[in-house]
C-alpha cells in the first residue's frame, strides 16, 4: 500500500466523522441500498435485448439510472437515461439503435444530489485506440485523491463518479496494448469494484483483488456473459460456468476467446462482501455456490437457537427478511405469518431527506395485518437495524395494529460502521447501533426485546469453508476495513461524497 493510506487497524473514528458519507440519504424503509448492478456480453446477435433482460433482473440493485453500450467492431453505441431500466428503454427507437454483438449495460443506485444523467453508467470515452466504455459496480476508495491529481495536472472531468478517474487512467497509460493500460489504470487504484469494460471489439471483466463486489461468468449458448448476479443469467437463459475470481481480469475477444489474467501484484486475502447474502442480492442468486436465499434462512434458524423468544407468531420485514424469518420460525417452533403487507408499486421512496418524509414513505410500503397481529406477541426478523428509523416505526406500526408484545430479532450482528465500498449507508454517527449497547438500541426503538445474530453465528450459516469472519468482509460490523482509507481522502470528495 502507498504512503498515504491508513493500515485497516482502527480508522473507525475517523470514518464516524468522515466527508465521505456526507449528505447521504438512506432508504427509509430499508437501511442500506446497494449501488449498482453490470452485465456484459459477448458474441450475441441481440446483444443490445440480452443486456436489456439481464439489467431488469439486476433492477433491485439501483433504480435511480440505467444505460447500455453496445459495440460492433467499429462504433459503440450507447443509450443511457434516470429511471428504472424499463422506463429508460421504453421507447423502441432506444434499443434500435444499439447494434453489434458486444454490449455492456448498467443500473445504478444514486442519492439525492447525485441522481443526473451525467452521472449514468457506463461512462463512454473516446481514446487513441477507439471507444471505450466502463460500467462499475463499487467504490475506489482513493478516486478523489486520483481525481485531484489529475485535474493538478490538466485533466477535465464531466462526471462526478469514480469511474470516470479510471477511464482517465486507461487513456493516460503509456502502455502498448488496451489490455495492459487496464491492468497498469487498476494496479494504480484501490477499492471494492466489479467493472465491465468494452471496447470497440471486445469484452473485460475484473474483480477487486479482495473479491468485494461480485461478478459472475457465465455462457448463453455461444456466447460469453458476465454479470453482478447469477439471478441475471436465469432470466436469460444462461449458465452459470464460475465466478470471477478476486483480482482476476477476464478478456473476451476475436470470435468468444477468453483470456483470464490476475490483475494482482500481492496476493490479496478473497473478502467478499456478506451483506450481499444478509440483503442486497436477489434471494434467487449463487455467491461462492451458495444459494442466497438458503443462507438466509441458515442466519434466520442461528438467531433461532441464539436469541430464542416467548411468542406466538413469526413475522418478516418484506422482502429481504422473509427468508431469515421463515428460518426462524421453522428452528423455533413459532407459526410464521404474513405480518406486513408490502405495496409493491412504490419503487423509488427513497429520497426523503426529512424525518417526516421517511416516517410517511414506510407507511405508504409497509402496512401491518391487523387481523394477524391482535393480542399476539409478535416475533419481528429483519436483516439489519441501521438508522433504526424503520425500526422504531415498524414496531410502533405493530403495536397499533394490536401486537401484545413485539421482539425484534435481527439476522446480522450490530451495524456500526460505513461502509466506504460502493453501499450506502448512513454516515457512521447516524448508525444507532454505534456507540450503543444492545439494550439501548432496544429502548430507542421501543421493542420489548431486542437481539442480534453473532458474527460467528452470521458466517457459520454461510456454510462456506472460510477461516471465521476474516474470510468475508465484514467490515461495517467490526470496522476492519480490508481496503484502507486514504488519509488525506476528505480533502478531495468528489461532488460532496456523492458522486459514485
Ligand atoms: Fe459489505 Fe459491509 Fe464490507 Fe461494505 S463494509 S463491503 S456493506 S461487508
């Protein structure tokens, strides 16, 4: 690591006051939304339609834009736009004109502020060896220090996010091929990223050294996909061949050839991310050959067995907590019932900036079964407590519809710190869980019980074969960042911290 980065020890006090989540707003009904899915393809005489299927079953990882870039050997043609992926490409004409075999295709999650369609994926480039096109799923940690230098030193940027310092990079490289100018861009970054590139002719995909954000491989007939999640290859149609590995770089040119390469110059220990089986991917995708909505259920009969409780029903916070509560119920003993009602229509309520907007926003998702809750005492699984905003309210909501008694059981372990890898979440200070013991945290939001899943009992239900938690990271648990913080970072936010 550089001179100017921190060691991972214990940067968690700087980060609880750090720019880098400053003025960023935090789904109100849920806690932390992911930023951003990609999907690539290869060799495809629709690629263009394949990219379009594959970002609707990616959609759940950022609403606020979509794009896709296609390519035919000559030309890139791109179409990008805010909103979700079938509202950008609603009109025919969008698709019509995105030619070739190769495409690349993104949906992102922004906040307020930095919701605009200059922001959109993937950032297009023209360079000395042709169009270039880059779709990012992640964060560079060191992207604003990158940026500043370069800006230093003449560059002009017209976008706020990090991968635009990338594509600045790749250009600026003095290497002779466009594969080594990536390799020698990425060796001069750091963060967590799973990033599609093409080029007027093919196809890279790579990973961060420590495996963060995921990125999968897969083939639809003769052709070569790549994407966030393996949901996007059941929709297609493909197969799942494997993931990418941590720090690999995989090139698919010249009629479906692919190349892998490791873009890493140190060995670096696979940590990925264990919030994306705890909430952010879709219940039906594979990480590391695990079923998601199996892992769920796994953490959900481990909180079972940790954190019994005296009750008559079992209730899950929709979506992403069905899974663990059904886990908890079945481990229990406890009926599991339909508690909450989700309304399914509202897609994009999350920016609320005020209190009251939140508060207003949950109540227009989620709506309590009063005839299932009366007299109960109620049993309420959700997968992680952030703000604890959607906590206090969910649990208020319950008792009004009649819950006798409401026990909050959370399938992760405390939530304490930001997570700096492309996630957002509330700014450390914000986290109700920092700072606060269990009780605490149990009195702000009212419940009559309140307990979490362990970190061993989170990773253990995992069933993956990794050395404890060090395997993943973990990071916004523990505060040990795998990747360090630059020091000198809040010198040179990007656009506030918000362009990503
Ligand atoms: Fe995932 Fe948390 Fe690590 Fe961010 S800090 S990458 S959310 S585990």
């Amino acid at each position: 690591m550089d001179g100017r980065m921190t060691r991972s020890g214990d940067p968690t006090l700087r980060l609880a006051v750090h720019p880098y989540r400053e003025g960023w707003a935090t789904h109100p009904a849920k806690g932390p939304v992911d930023e951003c899915g990609v999907f690539g393809i290869y060799g495809h005489p629709e690629a263009a339609r394949v990219v379009y299927h594959a970002l609707i079953a990616l959609q759940h990882r950022g609403q606020e834009s979509a794009g896709i870039v296609t390519a035919d050997g000559a030309n890139l043609y791109t179409h990008r736009g805010l909103g979700l992926v079938s509202d950008v490409f609603e009109k025919p004409e969008s698709m019509a004109r995105l030619v070739g075999e190769i495409g690349i295709g993104h949906v992102r999650y922004a906040t307020y502020g930095a919701s605009r369609l200059g922001n959109a994926q993937p950032v297009v480039v023209n360079t000395r060896r042709g169009g270039l096109a880059l779709a990012h799923n992640g964060n560079l940690v060191d992207a604003p220090v990158i940026r500043h230098r370069l800006e230093e030193g003449g560059a002009i940027f017209t976008t706020a996010i990090d991968t635009e310092v990338l594509a600045h990079l790749i250009v600026r490289s003095r290497a002779a091929s466009i594969e080594e100018a990536i390799v020698d861009a990425i060796n001069q970054v750091h963060g967590g990223y799973a990033l599609l590139i093409l080029t007027e002719d093919r196809l890279v995909g790579i990973r961060d050294p420590h495996g963060i954000r995921p990125l999968q491989l897969g083939r639809l007939n003769g052709s070569w996909v790549l994407a966030s999640e393996t949901c996007a290859f059941d929709t297609i149609g493909a197969e799942f061949v494997r993931e990418v590995a941590p720090g690999e770089m995989i090139t698919i040119s010249e009629h479906g050839k692919l190349r892998s390469q490791s873009v890493v110059k140190e060995p670096a220990r696979p940590r990925p991310c264990i919030f994306e089986f705890i909430y952010f991917a879709r219940p039906d995708s594979n990480l590391a050959g695990v079923n998601v909505h199996s892992v769920r259920k796994a953490m959900g009969r481990e909180l079972a067995r940790e954190a019994p409780a005296d009750a008559d029903i079992v209730i899950g916070v929709p979506d992403s907590s069905i899974s663990a509560a059904t886990g908890y119920a079945e481990e229990s003993g406890i009926p599991y019932e339909m508690g909450l009602i989700k309304n399914r229509y509202i897609a994009r309520t999350f920016i609320m900036p005020t209190q009251t907007g939140r508060e207003s926003a949950l109540k227009l998702k989620l709506n309590p079964l009063r005839k299932v809750m009366e007299g109960k005492r109620v049993v309420l699984v959700d997968d992680s407590i952030v703000r604890g905003t959607t906590s206090r309210h969910l649990v208020k909501l319950l008792r009004e519809a009649g819950a006798r008694e409401v026990h909050m059981r959370i399938a992760s372990p405390p939530y304490r710190y930001s997570c700096p890898y492309g996630i957002d979440t509330a700014q450390s200070g914000e986290l109700i869980a920092r700072g606060r013991e269990v009780d605490e945290v149990r009195d702000a939001i009212g419940a009559d019980s309140l307990a979490y899943l362990s970190l061993e009992g989170m990773v253990k239900a995992t069933g993956l074969p990794v050395d404890g938690p060090g395997g993943f990271c973990v990071a916004c648990f523990t505060g040990d960042y795998p990747v360090p913080i630059p020091e000198d970072l809040d010198k040179y936010m990007l656009e506030g911290g918000k362009g990503r």
